[in-house]
C-alpha cells in the first residue's frame, strides 16, 4: 500500500491502475462501518483509494473539530490489512493552499436537517469531496447509510456538476446493541456508551410505526421524543420523518421516507437514521 500525502503524488501513484478505481472518503478513526466501504470496494474494483483527512471546514464548532479522534498510524494499518492499494492523507494546507476561496455550494437538501443545524456543514463536505474525487478521479465511490444525508447531497452534487461518478451506499453497521459505529462513539463515557443505543430504539419505533400503517408522522415523532426523554444523558437536537428523496418533512408517511435524528448522550453529538417502507 502506498501512503501519500500530496495530491501529486496520489495522481503519479494511480496512473496506470486498472480501472475501476473506489474510492472511500474518511476522516479517520476507522472502525468496522469504515472497513465495510473498503470491504465493497476491494470486492468490486481492482483499485482502491481510501483518504483520511478531517475536513476543518465541515466543522462550525471549533471545540467539536478539536476533539475529533485521531489515529493516523492505526488507520494505515487496517486499511493495509484490507489490501487498499493508495491512502491519501493530507495536511491542511495541501487542501487548503493559502487564498483558498472557491466552495461548493450545495443545493435545498443540504439545508435541512444536519444543514439546519450545522452551518456551512455541507458546503464544506461537498468541497472537499468534490477536491477528493478530482485527486482520484474514481469511477465508483462508497458512502454510508449511516450518513444518509451526505449520501443525497453527494448524489446530487455528482448529478448535478456531472461528475460522471457512481456513488454506492452502504448498509450502517451497528454495535450488538444497535449504536450505529462512529468515530464519535470514542468520545463516550462508559455511562454515555450505555445510554447512546436510545436513538437506535427511536428509530426502531419509527419502524413499527411504519410497518403497522400507523403513519401519522406527528404521532411517530412525539414517539421517538418521548422515548429519548426516558433517557436523561440523552438531550434531542432533532426528530425527523422526511421523503427519502427530497427530505420535506412528511405529514404521513406515505412513500418512501426516512427517520432520522440527532441527540446530543452527555457532550457527544451522534446522529442516526432509518429508511422506512410505507405499510402494505
Ligand atoms: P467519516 O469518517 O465519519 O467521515 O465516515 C466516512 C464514511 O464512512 C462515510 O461515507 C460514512 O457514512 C461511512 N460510515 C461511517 N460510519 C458508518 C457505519 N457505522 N456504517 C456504515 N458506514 C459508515
């Protein structure tokens, strides 16, 4: 496996790789829902690049980017164990030359949700991958469910600038107890760990809700509010039903549609999400 560190360097070292090329975006502290996009890739492609490279820009709370989990040295080893073939880790003023000042803006779908709540959020990760992909010019890139909003911005993005990029998502992967694998989960305490798979119930409520044509979406969020307020490190940012295509908030759930929320377990913010199926 090659490590680089200049996009130059990552171009001289893709030239000539058989194509397709997948690449897998992170930002580092990897962990099995990481290892399940490289998985994809290396059964699919018969050249992966996978970046690490937390992405300042896609932070609005400086004390969050601060705290963020790192460890370089550890993610090269298991991303060698999995037979990528590149990684690319940057420094910040490889991505961010001095006079930086061109940005992706992203369109409606990025303002709700994790938009709403994280300014700038999206503008920064449609930038940075938008740079990404012009480092690797992959032909498939592998995203996780777990995102799903960043998955449907980064659609749209590819669609929309005709980047010519097929973008593959990737079931979430879960902990025993359902917790979503976030890097973010390192930051727990071991009560907070405790408390943490209470969104996973929420969303599990949404389901039944879903799944028994109860579909009175008002119903379903007080629900999930509800059952999160049972949980008192847990405080909730926000509880969402929306149209798994546009993510309008829905009055019923009435097509396919996706819950998803964000809760605060203690200071460490997590975010979670299931796609719903409407009855029948
Ligand atoms: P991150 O390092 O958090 O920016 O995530 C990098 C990629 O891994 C994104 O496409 C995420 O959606 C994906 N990812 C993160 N956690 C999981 C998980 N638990 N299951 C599947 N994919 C994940």
């Amino acid at each position: 496996m090659k490590v680089c560190t200049t996009i130059a360097d990552s171009r001289r070292a893709l030239m000539g790789c058989n194509h397709p090329i997948g690449a897998i975006l992170t930002m580092g502290a990897l962990h099995e829902g990481h290892l399940a996009l490289v998985r994809q890739a290396r059964k699919e492609c018969p050249t992966v690049v996978a970046s690490i490279y937390v992405n300042p820009m896609q932070f609005d709370d400086q004390a969050d980017l601060a705290i963020y989990p790192r460890d370089i040295q550890k993610d090269i080893r298991m991303l060698r164990d999995e037979g990528v073939d590149i990684v690319f880790t940057p420094i910040d003023s490889e991505m961010y030359p001095k006079e930086f000042g061109m940005w992706v803006e992203p369109g409606k779908v990025a303002g709700r949700l994790e938009g709403e709540h994280r300014p700038g959020h999206f503008r920064g990760v449609c930038t940075i991958v938008l740079k990404l992909f012009n480092t690797f010019h992959p032909d498939r890139s592998y995203f996780g469910q777990k995102d799903a909003q960043q998955l449907m911005v980064i659609r749209r993005m590819v669609e929309e600038l005709a980047l010519g990029i097929d973008i593959i998502a990737v079931p979430t992967v879960r902990e025993h107890d359902g917790l979503a694998l976030s890097s973010r989960n390192m930051n727990l305490s071991h009560a907070e760990r405790q408390a943490a798979p209470v969104l996973y119930r929420a969303l599990c409520l949404a389901k039944e809700f879903a799944m028994r044509g109860q579909g009175n979406t008002a119903h379903v969020r007080e629900a999930m509010r509800e059952c999160i307020a049972k949980e008192a490190l847990a405080t909730v940012d926000y509880v969402s039903i929306a149209d798994a295509e546009t993510l309008e908030e829905l009055t019923a759930i009435d097509r396919p549609a996706v819950a998803s929320l964000a809760v605060t377990i203690g200071t460490t913010r997590l975010i979670d999400n299931v796609l719903l199926a409407k009855a029948g």
